[in-house]
C-alpha cells in the first residue's frame, strides 16, 4: 500500500516538473515572434527571459523555510497560482513590460516544485535511492522541456504563442489540485518534525559548512548554464549562426532536451552506483567540452555536428540535479527544505545572470548586414560560462578528492 502511495506522490511531483519545464523553456522557440511583435532587442529578450529565474531565485530561501514549516501539500499548491496569474498576462501582453511581469510570476510561482519533491521524497524513500527517485521525477518532468521545442514551434505556428500561455492557465490549476490531492508529506503514521522558531536560523548552520561552498559555485555553473542555454540562447544561436528555420530549431531544441531527459533518467543511478562527486566531475567535464564548441568553431554548422553537440550539452548538463540530495544528506530532515533551495538559489541564479549577460553581450556585438547577430558575439558570450565552468569544477574538486579518500 505504502508504494502504491508513493507512486501517486512521485507522479503528482513529475506533472507539477512538467508544466514548469515547459513554461520555462518556452521563449527558445518563440524568440522570434516575441523580437517582431515587440520590438526587442537581445539585451531586452535576455533580460525579460531571465527574470524568470530572478524571481524563482528570490523565492528559495522563503519557500525552503516555509516547506520545513508547513509542508509541501499546502505551500506547491499555493505557489502556483501567480504562474496562473503570469500566464494569462504574458499571453495577453501588448508591450514590454506586460512581458516582465507576467515571466516574473511564473517564475515566482514555478520554484517550489523540484523542492517540494526533494523535501518530500527523503520521507518516503531509504538515502541511498533517493538520488535514483529524484532524477528519475526530473526526466517525467522535463518531458515539459520536450514538450515546449518542435510541438511547441507547431502549436505557436497553427494557433499563435498567446494561445499556448493562455491554456497553460487550467492546466497549473489541475496540477495544483492534483498535488494537493495526492502529494503526501509522508507515509501514513510517520511522525514529522516541522520547524519551529526563527525560519532562517537554519541557513545560518547550512552556510556556515565547509562543503556547502565547494557545491555552489559548480551548482551555479552547471543549472545556470543549462537554463541559460536550453530556454534561450540555444534557440537564436541556430537563428542566426546556422539560418536555421523554427521547424529546424525547434528539432534541435528537442534533441537537447532529450539528452537532458536522458541524463535526468541515469544520473541518479549512476550517483548511487558509482558516487556522486564521480559522476559530477565527469559530467560537468563533458558540458565543457560541449561549450567549447560555440567558443571555438560557432561557424561549423554541419547538421551532424549541430546534432551532437546539442545532444552531449544536454546529456552532461542535466546531472545537476543529483547534487540536491547530495546536499540534503549532509544535514537532518528538520533542514531538508532549507538546504535544497539554499543550493537551489545559486543554480537560478546562475541563470540569470548567465542568461541575461550573454544578451549583453551578443547585443553589444550587434548585427550582420542581413540582420543577423554575429558568431563573434556568441563566441564572447559562451566563453563566460566556459571559463566559470572551469573555475567551479576546479573549486568542486577538493570535495571530490576528500571523498575518493574516505572511500579507499
């Protein structure tokens, strides 16, 4: 009985991912409707996209104390409805502003669902599986990612990109209901010890630790680039660099996500089997070498190399996701919600700054004659999170090493 509740829970969960993947990868296939009928430059484009993760970013540390309060059946569903609220306004926004708004909201009301699951799945499931459990609900979940790349090109072709946003309003509602319904706590009898006092005294004991600080910065490289890539400028760099249609740039966008997908599915049991600084040293490794490429060569745009490029950045970028239990292991259940979005603040925002940076910098650059923005401007733009990649895994690495010690 106790797995069969637990299955409505991990799926209540992966809808709850789905939707917010979905409306948070969207822009990468509209960002050419969205420059024409607004008049946006990429420096507006970059910064309207990454409020998103600005204002999921400023949400963690409140949403964190309040799951250890409250719990995730009350507070997720609660949460979702300034995505309702935010959906509707960018669907029916007529200028920039309208825009911002309404991407702040659904930021905003998105950040709770990794979290809550985090939170929730450490009651229900052994430590040791609780890296599988969790990468396997963020691979259902980004199927939204999936959703939001060639069908999401479709969609906004037959029916317009407004409509999709507006209709995305009674699906949050559903979702918001069905995790309310089924979304447990905890398995039926279990005791739970909420929070109690000063909310943020936990951060205080959370940020003081020593290996805390060598997972941030690497967290901040690996989410923040991903999001800054895969929701956005992954999308214009086939726009522009390789000329690429909506169809065609919708096709590689979902040949990224299902590397990610794919890297979702495996990263947590390759962590529990083989350790998890292992398989992040290995991976982050990997979406290095995918950067390398929009560094060095952005003009080779032979379909076959397009192809795996974006198909091993997804894949090597997605293991971010098991450094959340990694984290939560290290401190008590009291502390579970608190440390998830205490390290989950840096991944968003990574994104935002990332995101928003490379707009800068690619507008600066500026356009060709044909009206195109340049390869130089995105070489100089994804050379940023290459080389704060490299930094992170260089500051990641002593962790790692401590590891392999008391593992020997």
């Amino acid at each position: 009985m106790q797995v069969r509740r637990f299955r409505y829970v991990f799926m209540a969960f992966a809808l709850g991912y789905m939707v917010a993947s979905f409306l948070r990868s969207a822009n990468a296939v509209i960002s050419p409707d969205l420059m024409r009928e607004m008049s946006l430059n990429a420096d507006q484009l970059g910064m309207m996209t990454s409020l998103y993760y600005i204002s999921f970013s400023l949400m963690q540390l409140p949403l964190g104390a309040a799951l250890d309060r409250y719990g995730t059946r009350l507070i997720i569903p609660l949460l979702m409805i300034p995505t309702m609220i935010g959906c509707v306004l960018f669907a029916t926004a007529t200028s920039f502003w309208p825009l911002v708004i309404g991407r702040t909201l659904i930021g905003l009301g998105t950040a709770g669902g990794l979290m809550g699951a985090v939170k929730t799945f450490g009651h229900w499931v052994p430590s040791n599986r609780l890296a599988t459990l969790t990468s396997l609900m963020v691979a259902i979940g980004a199927c939204g990612g999936l959703l939001s790349t060639t069908p999401m090109a479709y969609l906004a072709h037959a029916y317009g990109w407004r409509s999709v946003f507006l209709y995305s309003m009674p699906i949050v509602l559903l979702i918001a209901v069905i995790i309310r319904t089924f979304a447990h706590d905890a398995p039926a009898g279990t005791t739970i010890v909420h929070s109690s006092g000063n909310p943020f005294a936990g951060y205080r004991k959370i940020y003081a630790f020593r290996d805390f600080w060598h997972m941030a910065p690497l967290y901040f490289s690996m989410l923040g680039t991903m999001l800054a890539v895969q929701t956005l400028w992954a999308g214009p760099f086939l726009y522009d660099i390789a000329k690429y249609s909506s169809a065609q740039t919708g096709f590689l966008l979902l040949v990224l996500g299902i590397g990610a997908v794919v890297g979702y599915a495996v990263s947590g049991y390759l962590a529990d089997r083989f350790g998890v600084t292992t398989v992040i040293v290995l991976s982050q490794s990997i979406m290095l070498i995918a950067l390398c490429y929009f560094v060095f060569i952005p003009t080779w745009t032979a379909p076959w190399l397009l192809t795996t490029i974006y198909a091993v950045f997804g894949f090597g970028a997605s293991f971010n996701v098991i450094m959340l239990p990694q984290a939560r292991r290290m401190f008590d259940h009291a502390l579970s919600g608190r440390v998830a979005t205490a390290l989950n603040v840096f991944g968003f925002v990574g994104a935002w700054v990332l995101q928003w940076v490379m707009g800068l910098v690619i507008n600066a650059v500026g356009r060709d004659a044909s009206g195109h923005y340049q390869a130089l401007g995105y070489q100089w733009a994804y050379s940023i999170p290459l080389c704060l990649g490299c930094i992170a895994l260089l500051i990641y690495l002593p962790l790692h090493l401590r590891v392999l010690r008391k593992e020997v």
